[in-house]
C-alpha cells in the first residue's frame, strides 16, 4: 500500500505553529498556578490556625523510630545441632510517642496481662524515651509472651506498643558461657582489627563485636548477616501516623547468617553445668575430652557467667579452662615420663622414703614417710621424695622437652595457619588460652632444688586443665597427641557446609612419648584408683584411672590449695579424658576434685548409656 502525504502552505504552517506555542504558553501558566497554590499551603501556616505546621515542615519533621530485633549474627549449635545460642521470641516492643497510648480501660488490660500495677506501668511507659524491649521490672532480657498473652494482646490497642519478633541471643542457662564468650562493644578493637570497615564506613565505632571465646576468634565469621529492622512512624507533633504502624526491613539472604557447629555435648554441657553447681564448686574448671577425636565435649568454668551482664557481682568473664594454674602432683606424670623417656629411671626402681627428702626444705606429705616402694607404687600413692629423686637425675632441657611433647608450656588447643573465608590466618579457636609455664626463665639451669620442685608440680608450674586433659588423652592414644578442637565446621543458612575444621594430630615435634612411656603411666593411674590417693573413687558405673593434685598457694595474703584430679574411663577401653580443678580452697581440705571427677565420670556413663554413644 503507498503512502499518503499533505503538504501544508506555508501560512497554514505558520497558524498551527502560533496555536501551538499559545497552548504551551497556557500550560506554563497553570502550572505556575498551581506551583504557587502548593507553595503557598506549604510555606505558609494556615491564617485559622497560625500554630499549625506547613506541609514542607511536616515532612521534614516526620520521623522514624528504628528497633533491632535480630542482629544478624550467625549462632552455636552442639555437635547433634542442638542450639547453644539464638531463639525467636515474641516480645513487646515500646516506642516513646506524644500525648495518650489509649483508653485507661486498654491499660488496664495491659497491665493485668503483664502482672503490672496499672499506675506502675503507666509510669514505666511514660519514661521510655527510646525505642525499647519490654522486660519485667529488674530484669534485663526481654520478656518472653507466652500464647495465651499473645492472643489476648490481639485485643488490646495502645498507641506504640507493638508484638514483635525478638532474635534472643543467649539461652537460659548459659552453657559454656565463657567457652562460647560474648558480644559487646569495643571502639578499641574496631580500630585495630577491623581498620578497613571502619576506614571506608561500613563499620562504626560503637559497633557490637565478639568480646571472647568463640565469639571473638570467629567474630568475622558471626557478623556476616546483616540485622532486621522494625521501624514505627511519627509525626512532626511525636503522634502515630495512622495507616503506616510498623514496616520490618529483613534481609534476603538464603545463605546467611552462618552456623558454627561445635564439638560440645550440650545435654551432657548442662549436666555438668548442675551437677558442679549442686556440689558447690566455687572456683575451678572442668575439661571433658573424647579421646578418640581430642574434640571438646564439655568445658565448665566457675565463677559461671551471665553473657548478657557482664561486670554482675559474682560472676566471672575468665574461663578457667584455660587458664595456667600451680598443678601440684598432677604434674608427676611429666616428670614420670621424662625420666622413662630419658632411660634414668625403670617402673620397677625401689624408693625408700622416710618422709623427708633431707635437702631443699622438701618433704613428704605422708608424715613417717612411705617406706619401701616402686616408681609405679610411688605414682598410685603421690611420694614427694621419689619424684624429687627422678627429678635430681634429669637435665632441666630433658624435663622441659617432655612437658612441651605432653602439652606443658605452649597452646594445645586447636589451629591454622591457613585463612577460613573472611578470617586471615592464622587462626586458633580459643585466643585466650594461655601456655602455661614450667621454669620461670627459658634458659633454666640443673639446680638441684629448682629440678627436684619443678618435679613435684610446685615452684614455677603451671597448667591449665585443657592442657592436663589434653595430656590424658595422649597418654591414653599411646603417646600420641590431638589437638582439642572446639569447632567441626561452619554451615551456610541453607545448611550447606561453608568450611571445615579437620581432627588435627600434634605434629612429630610435639605431642609425643614412647607408646611404652605411655602404658607404664597408665598402670600407675589404674593403681592410684584402685589403692593409692584416688581409691575413694573406686566403683561406680566405669572403672576409671587418674592422679590427683594439691599445690599450695597463696590468694589474697591468705594460704590456699588448688586441688586437682585428672585421668580417663573406662580404664580398659577409655572413651573420655577429663580434668577437674577446685581453685583457692582450704588447705588440709577434703580434695573436692577427686569427688567431682567420680561424679562427672558417672554422668558421661549415664549419658553414653543413654545416648547410645559407645
């Protein structure tokens, strides 16, 4: 089909382009009209109400009260996917607001629901000036609103006060609370470790990080979600503005937060957690090792530890499971084993002990001494003056070697060289674990008196009790040592596994004896059950083997003892390492350890009966 054209003259173009520009020119003019008639509402008050606000003022005013309800930040579950940390609950959220939230009848409501008195709540209510969580009086979480609260809330209406899903990060009660660590602000450590984030903006001062344990060494890791926001809209006068109410802003990230799947037990965690508690353990440690994969089964510490109230009186940030202590006679299991290693000793050499070593200030603690007895019968009954001997006749280097071989003197505790995701190696997972000491000079001599104390677990010693359990579970793997690992792997939120942190043995250089070595130790411990220092431990669901301790120190100008006792079961076929330390306890006292162990010991029987873990 061909195409049609009308060619205008040129005084017909010339009219239609006039109307045209007449047109525009019309438009302009209505469009300044109305410019003018909304600048006018907006720029000037109203002359009937001259302390009403304009439009412009209104939006500029208008304003938004934001509330985190869920930081983003991954969580801890057991080795069975048993949460350790995170829950969602529903709880109240307040947002300060001008003039009345509602009816006196509405409060009311409200007040019987939350078991308040009316006046009181309408006090508490009237103060907030924030936007904030609602928590019974005295208390810091939260108040967690059980179903019938929340479906009775459906029908109470007050201005600001809003239902809201809470991401709580801490469960009641707190297990492994200072293994675990947690979170807080630290502008400090923003700078030093997070220099780039901060540099470029993506991180402020007063951010919220990992303060210890766990939540620091995998702080990069746990920050990787981005927090969900609840917003509550006002006006310029601080009054609700109806029809917006609360507006949530989520991330959508299928794969984060991550999740840190650790090796602890959480069930059999708890029951230790009572169980010390019960017995009154005031100061100390307990370290529960699988000896088969070294993984960290349960770790206590006491004084325990509120992660949401760090600084409350009577608790305690420091995990004494990791912190070096006087070991006492536990450590005359090193010195054993250096001097078999160093073949200046035999297990059947006979002692003859008259309860005085006759140099140094040293004696026995059995007053007329032992008598007679072997290497073996002087590990069962804890002789001073055999181990003070067998300590005589070694190089302090030899003694040194073998405590370092042990796990004396240096972190045992799971590490990398090499970086995971966002974390630059090298990376160990407790950052707080101290090494521990046995001279109190590197380049120590062969001193007499220096080497015969060292040799009973006194004078410069000291060991945490992951590193005494860690030294169970070599002895008991034949001399062979796995680093304690806390952590097996880290999953993406779908489930997938981000990294893996692998069963580590201690490399050639450390963390080996003679599998020889190895089993006359065990022979000794399985006799300090079954008739030396530990027979009151005899019995019981498994047979078990062990040594105790007490080291005599001095707290506070005040003479105290650290009582300890560390060993395995069952004896035949040991499945746990455990050590038990009570810290600053009477001296001459019942050793509270020793009594702990047995009952810990049962408690993983029961547990693994229980559980099927065999």
């Amino acid at each position: 089909m061909g195409k049609c054209y009308v060619r205008l003259g040129r005084e017909d173009q010339f009219a239609l382009n006039n109307r045209l520009v007449k047109v525009a020119v019309g438009f302009v003019v209505l469009f300044a009209i109305w410019e003018w008639k909304m600048a006018s509402i907006s720029l000037w008050p109203s002359h009937d109400h001259p302390e009403s606000r304009s439009v412009a003022q209104l939006a500029v005013s208008q304003r938004n009260q934001e509330l985190m309800i869920d930081s983003g930040r991954g969580d801890f579950v057991d080795r069975f996917g048993m949460p350790i940390t995170g829950k969602t609950i529903h709880t109240l959220a307040v947002f300060p607001i001008a003039g009345d939230r509602g009816s006196q009848e509405q409060l009311k409501r409200l007040a019987s629901l939350l078991h308040e008195n009316v006046k009181e709540l309408a006090l508490r209510l009237s103060e907030v000036k924030q936007p904030t969580l609602w928590a019974d009086a005295g208390k810091h979480e939260p108040m967690s609103l059980t179903a019938e609260q929340l479906e009775a809330l459906t029908n109470i209406h007050l201005e600001g006060i809003r239902v809201v899903p809470y991401r709580q990060r801490y469960l009641a009660p707190y297990a492994a609370a200072q293994t675990i660590g947690f979170i807080s602000q630290h502008p400090e450590r923003v700078q030093a470790e997070y220099g780039h984030e901060y540099a470029t903006g993506m991180m402020k001062l007063d951010a919220v990080i990992g303060a210890s344990g766990l939540e620091r060494s995998l702080d990069r890791l746990l920050r990787g979600g981005k927090e969900t926001m609840v917003s509550y809209y006002l006006d310029a006068a601080g009054e609700p503005l109806r029809g917006l109410d609360l507006r949530v802003v989520s991330p959508v990230n299928r794969l984060y937060p991550l999740t840190i799947v650790t090796t602890l037990d959480l069930q059999l965690q708890k029951q230790i957690d009572r169980y010390i508690d019960l017995q009154g353990l005031m100061e100390g440690a307990v370290v529960v090792l699988d000896t088969e994969t070294g993984d960290i089964v349960a770790m206590a510490s006491r004084p325990s530890l509120n992660p949401g109230r760090i600084g409350a009186e009577g608790a305690d940030e420091a995990n004494h499971a990791i912190r070096a202590v006087e070991p006492g006679s536990i450590f005359k299991l090193v010195t054993e084993a250096a001097a078999l290693e160093a073949g200046v000793t035999s297990p059947n050499e006979t002692f003859h002990c008259t309860g005085e070593y006759g140099k140094y200030g040293l004696s026995d603690w059995k007053k007329g001494g032992h008598g007679d007895l072997t290497l073996r019968q002087g590990l069962a009954h804890s002789c001073n003056i055999v181990f003070a001997t067998i300590a005589e006749r070694l190089h302090a280097k030899q003694l040194a070697d073998t405590a370092f071989r042990l796990g004396i003197g240096r972190q045992v505790g799971w590490h990398s060289a090499e970086s995971i995701g966002p974390i630059a190696g090298p990376l160990r997972l407790l950052m707080e674990e101290e090494p521990g000491t046995l001279f109190a000079t590197a380049m120590a001599n062969d001193d007499g008196g220096l080497l015969a104390q060292t040799g009973i677990g006194q004078r410069d010693v000291k060991v945490s009790p992951l590193q005494a359990a860690n030294m169970i579970a070599t002895i008991v793997n034949e001399g062979k040592g796995i680093e304690p690992r806390l952590v097996k792997e880290v999953r993406y939120a779908n489930g997938q596994r981000f990294a893996s942190f692998p069963i580590k043995p201690a490399s050639e250089t450390k963390g080996r004896i003679s599998p020889a070595t190895a089993e006359e130790l065990r022979r000794g411990m399985e006799d300090t059950v079954a008739e030396g220092t530990g027979h009151s431990i005899r019995g019981g669901i498994w047979e078990v083997a062990g040594k105790s301790g007490t080291a005599e120190v001095v707290r506070s100008g005040s003479d105290r003892v650290n009582q300890w006792f560390i060993g395995y079961g069952p004896a035949k076929r040991p499945r746990y390492a455990i050590a038990v330390l009570a810290e600053n306890r009477p001296p001459n006292s019942p050793n509270q350890a020793t009594q702990l162990f047995r009952g810990i010991m049962d408690l993983a029987a029961q547990h693994d009966k229980e559980t099927g873990n065999h």
